[in-house]
C-alpha cells in the first residue's frame, strides 16, 4: 500500500506539460477506505482466506474557516446581481432559555 500512496502523491504533468497536483492524504484514505471494504466483502464471501491490514495515512486537520456577517456581506455586494445568491438566516433559540443560534443557509434562486 505505501508504493500505491506514494505514487498518488506524486505529482504529474497534463498533455500540455502543466503540472497536475498528487492526491492528498485524506483523498487516498477515502480511495484505501474503499479498497479495505472490497476486501472485507471478499473474506465474508469465502474469496480470500484471511483479511489483509490496510494501514491509513495521517490526514491533515479539517479545515476550519468562518466569515462574519460583514465580510458576508462585502463579498455579496461585489457580485453580478443577475449571479443567484445565498444568504444565512440566524434564528435564537428561545425554547431552550439560551443564546444558541442556528443558522441555516438559504438560497435566493427562485
């Protein structure tokens, strides 16, 4: 498995000679993970005679990013008003005595 990832982490040239990225670690995981559920599919069904290790790859951390209602707005407002559009509608939880907010993504096609 540790030549498979390093040969998806590698990066490749197109027809045109541009470089085309290698697959991140999680992206390879995703591709092992399906590999390791073919291969429990085959030893549940008498294919193989015992189930191989498939050992995954440290991913990075998920990514986390947020933008406030102002810079959602100043990027909103740089756009073609013919593009549709979403917003973020907040609600208060009042039911439950808190300042929990829920808020929910709203799309402005009609």
């Amino acid at each position: 498995m540790t030549s498979y990832a390093d040969e998806r982490r590698a990066e490749r040239t197109d027809e045109e000679g541009g470089a085309i990225p290698g697959a991140a670690n999680g992206t390879i995981n995703r591709e092992l993970e399906t590999l390791s559920k073919m291969l429990r599919l085959a030893y549940t069904n008498g294919k193989l005679t015992r189930l191989p290790f498939v050992e995954k790859l440290a991913e990075a951390p998920p990514r986390v990013g947020f933008v406030t209602r102002e810079q959602f707005d100043a990027i909103r407002k740089r756009l073609p008003e013919e593009l549709p559009f979403a917003t973020v509608e907040e609600d208060l939880d009042a039911a439950r005595g808190s300042q929990l907010r829920e808020q929910r993504l709203v799309s402005a096609q009609a």
